[in-house]
C-alpha cells in the first residue's frame, strides 16, 4: 500500500510574502537596479495593485482548498486502513474460534475412532477366545461324542415304535448339527472349508451317477433342498415335523401359512455337502426374521415372514423376507463382516456372527447372497360390488405414503386415514377389486352370507397389499378396504444345484469366471 503524501503549498506561500513586501516597503528606488522604471510605475498602479492582491488571495485559497482535499484523503485512506486492520483482527479471531471447534470435533474424532478401535479389537479378541473355547470343547469333546452318536444309532437300529424313534432320530441330528456347528466355528476359513468339502462330495456324486447309484459312500454325497429348509422352518411352524416331511415327498409344490410365516417350497433337486450347513444358514435368517415380527413397531396380524424355494435355470433360489427395518445403502458392505450386528433394538445387541457365517458358507457353496428393501407402493384400487336387489356400486380407492413411510387411504378431503368404510343398503353377492398398477383383478364370491368376511390380497399372497373386511346383515353391508403395510427386506440365495454340477457348462463358466478375475486383478 503506498504512501499518501500531504503536499504544503510552500512557494505560494512564499512568492506571496515577496509580493506583500514589495508593496509594504516605503522606499522601491532600489528596485530600479534590477527592473525598468516603467514596470515600476506600472506595479504601483492602484488597478494593477488589486488584481495582483485578487490573484494572490486565489491562488491563497486554491492551495487552501488543495491542501483540504489532499487532508480528506489521508483521512479516508487512514479510515480505511483501519478498517482493514479491524477486519484482519476480526479474522484472525474468527481463525482462531475455528481452530478451537475444529480442534475439539478433531478431539471427539479421536475418541470416537479410538473406542471403535478398541471395541473392534475387543471384539475380535472375544471371537478368538470363542474359536479357541470352541476348538477345546471339539478336541475334548470328541470322545463323548462318538460314544453319543454310537449309543443314538444302535438304539435307531432297533425296532422300536414310532414316536420314540423319532425322538432319537431327532437327538441324533441335533447332535450332528452342534458338532458341524464346532466344525465351523473351529475352521480358519469357512468358505475354502466348505468348497473342499463340496470337491470331496462332488466326487463320489460323480462315480454314484457314472456307477448308477450302485456305491455305498460312507455317507451321503446330497440332500434334498426342501428338506434342508424345513429342518430350519420345523420349530417355527404349527404343523407336526413328520407330517411336513411326509407332505414334502408327495407334492411338486409344498405351501404353508399360519399368523407368522408363509411358505412356499418347489421341488429344486438337491445340493452337495452338509445338509446342516444349509440349515445354518436358514435358521439365522429366519431368527433374524422373526426377532423383528416380535417388536410391536414392526409386528403387525398380516406381517409375516415369508420363505420361497424356486429353481431358476442351473440354481436353486432361496428367499426369506424380513418385515423390520430397511437396510441403509452405507450399510451395504458391512452387514457380511464380522461383528457387524443389525439388531440394535432397545435392550439388545446382536453378536455380529450370523450374516458373517452366512456369507462365508453361500461363499462355500459357490453361490451368492442378495437383498434388497422392500416397500409399500401408492396404489388406485377400483372396488365393484354386486348387490342382490340395487344397482353394482363402484368405489375407487386411492392409497398414499403419509411422512413416515406409512401406507393409508387418501380420503376425498385428502386427509390420510387407516382404512376406507362403505355402508350398502343392501346384502351383496360379489366383490370385485381392480389394481391399478399391476393391472389385476381379484373376484370374490363366496362370501359369508350371515357374518363377517376377510378378503386378503391374493396376487401378492407372501405380503398382501390391501386387506377387505365384510360384514353383512339382513338388509346391509358394511365394506372395509384397509392397506397393509409391506416394508422390509428380502435376502435371496442363489445356490447352484448338484445336478448342474454335472453339466460340462459349468465348469467352462466357472473357469472362465476365474480367468476374468485373473485378467482384472
């Protein structure tokens, strides 16, 4: 910034003291050394005299007001300079407050990251200790075991009745199951475990089909899919153990359903290895399922779980629904990995093991694990109801998300409401009801003639989207269109098949998988 310079008017100042001397000096003769007379005479000339005096006092006063304007500019610059100066200063403070609340929040950072730190390294410590109590109890337990399992199998092999064979049948798996569970929970790496398990299968597979089923491998190289499943399902549902797996040899198609869970199991072939590992896997995402349909924020009469088994091509395709929460996408890549807990209710903390184990093991079995949110969708629905003595009534129903995500009935007004009420003056003999999305239409004429009816959505029969109450007298009906809410998440499975095993395309694929990722890395 440069300087500002206040310029005194100096030699006006001066030549005007000269002029004014030159007047007020009585005698001028000494002038005439150095001037000519008639300049002299002309000096002293009244008139002259004056404009000189007016010039003088101009020129005084120009300077004057230079001299003045050049004092406001040093004040101005000096006004502004201050200016900058308290700005800097103000800055500086500011800088300074930052320093201060970054520094804290950097404080909190390090704190946060340091208890992660510890709680993961905490962790990891807990799942060792497990692995190490895990692999004593599988080391000292061995014997005990084989004394268990050989006492089950002579008791199997003798004839007993039914029931108690069952229950010994029952105890033998169990057993078998814990012990895999050891094997597992024992093993470095679960997923070249398991594949090293599926070669040795996958081999005698091939000499029993080659031999035409002729060996008698010490144990079996498959297991039925359906089977496996159920086995996980069997605790959880209504109906008898031995009467679902009865059912399961005698139907292309098994389905169930009570208040918590709806099933629907094809017939998919088989898979190798471990049928328990298989099982394993079902029951945490079943426990997982069924862990939130018991919490009354997401429990609700037509919220189920829902578990479908389907092939589709050379894979055989699991799905298990989840009616709790959605998983958020920053969430993706950790729900797999260790110690890493989706239950963060209230008053419970999940180990972090299952989705781990489940991972590891799909790994295993070369197939790949998925999910995705689901959520309930706005809808028009178009209700036409068939009376027995007026004219066919039309309703059209439009649904909505209010601001928590929940689905509701959009009334005329365009308040949000839990259900739609229509009141007919007449006893009715059909409902019909229209979508407008999936453009289908449900027909419904075997209603409750002296009471109530429900209606459930049958297009969408694992999560029914809308529910109908009818209630009917002597001379009216009384319609009830309620939505139901069908937020959650779905896990599918998708496992390639023994059978597809033995397609030579397979393994071409297969290789040519690894060839890829070789290419990549």
């Amino acid at each position: 910034m440069t300087g500002l310079v206040l310029k005194f008017p100096w030699i006006g100042i001066f030549f005007s003291l000269l002029v004014l001397a030159f007047f007020l000096v009585p005698d001028q003769s000494w002038l005439t050394a150095y001037v000519d007379q008639t300049v002299i005479d002309k000096l002293n000339d009244v008139t002259i005299r004056w404009m000189i005096f007016i010039l003088l006092v101009a020129a005084y006063a120009f300077d004057y007001i230079r001299f003045r304007k050049s004092g406001r500019d040093y004040n101005d610059r000096i006004k502004k300079q201050n200016d900058q100066i308290d700005e800097l200063f103000r800055s500086r403070n500011e800088l300074q407050n930052k320093a201060h609340t970054y520094s804290g929040h950097a404080d909190k950072l390090k704190l946060f990251i340091s208890e992660k730190l510890l709680e993961n390294i905490e962790y990891d410590e807990k799942f060792l200790h497990f692995k190490n109590i895990a692999s004593e109890v599988r080391h000292n337990g061995v014997i005990s075991y084989d004394k268990v399992v050989s006492v089950l199998n002579d008791a199997l092999s003798q004839e007993l009745d039914a029931d108690l064979q069952q229950q010994y049948q029952d105890a033998l798996d169990s057993m078998m199951y814990l012990w895999d569970l050891l094997d597992l929970s024992t093993t470095d790496n679960i997923a070249m475990y398991i594949a090293n398990k599926l070669y040795e299968c996958e081999e005698i597979y091939y000499r029993q089909v080659l031999d035409n089923n002729e060996i008698s491998p010490p144990y079996r190289p498959v297991f039925p899919i359906r089977n496996a499943v159920m086995k996980a399902i069997s605790g959880h549902i209504e109906t008898a153990e031995p009467a679902i797996q009865a059912s399961l040899h005698t139907v292309e198609v098994f389905q169930y359903d009570d208040k918590q869970c709806w099933i629907k199991l094809e017939e998919s072939g088989n898979f190798l290895g471990n049928e328990n590992y298989i099982v394993l896997v079902m029951e945490n995402l079943i426990n997982n399922a069924l862990f939130y349909t018991s919490k009354r924020k997401y429990s609700s009469k037509y919220s189920r779980v829902s578990i479908s088994l389907v092939k589709e091509g050379r894979d055989a395709v699991i799905s298990v629904f989840n009616p709790g929460p959605e998983i958020p996408e920053e969430a993706k890549d950790k729900i797999y990995t260790l110690g890493y807990s989706t239950k963060r209710s209230k008053g419970h903390h999940g180990k972090g093991l299952g989705l781990y184990f489940v991972k590891e093991i799909i790994k295993g079995y070369e197939g790949e694990i998925n999910y995705h949110n689901v959520h309930s969708v706005s809808n028009t629905y178009i209700i036409r109801v068939e009376c027995e003595s007026k004219p066919v009534v039309n309703e059209i129903i439009e649904t909505a998300l209010n601001d928590l995500e929940k689905i509701k009935v959009r009334q005329d007004d365009g308040s949000l409401t839990d259900e739609s009420v229509c009141l007919i003056e007449d006893r009715i003999k059909s409902i019909e009801v229209s979508d407008q999305i999936g453009k289908n239409t449900q027909v419904f004429d075997n209603l409750d003639q002296g009471g109530k009816s429900v209606l459930l959505d049958p297009t969408h029969a694992a999560r029914p989207a809308w529910l109908i109450e009818v209630n009917m007298s002597l001379t009216s009906t009384e319609i009830s269109f309620k939505p139901l809410d069908t937020t959650g998440v779905e896990f599918t499975l998708r496992i390639p098949t023994a059978e597809s095993r033995l397609d030579s395309e397979y393994h071409v694929s297969d290789q040519q998988g690894e060839l890829a990722e070789d290419t990549d890395g």
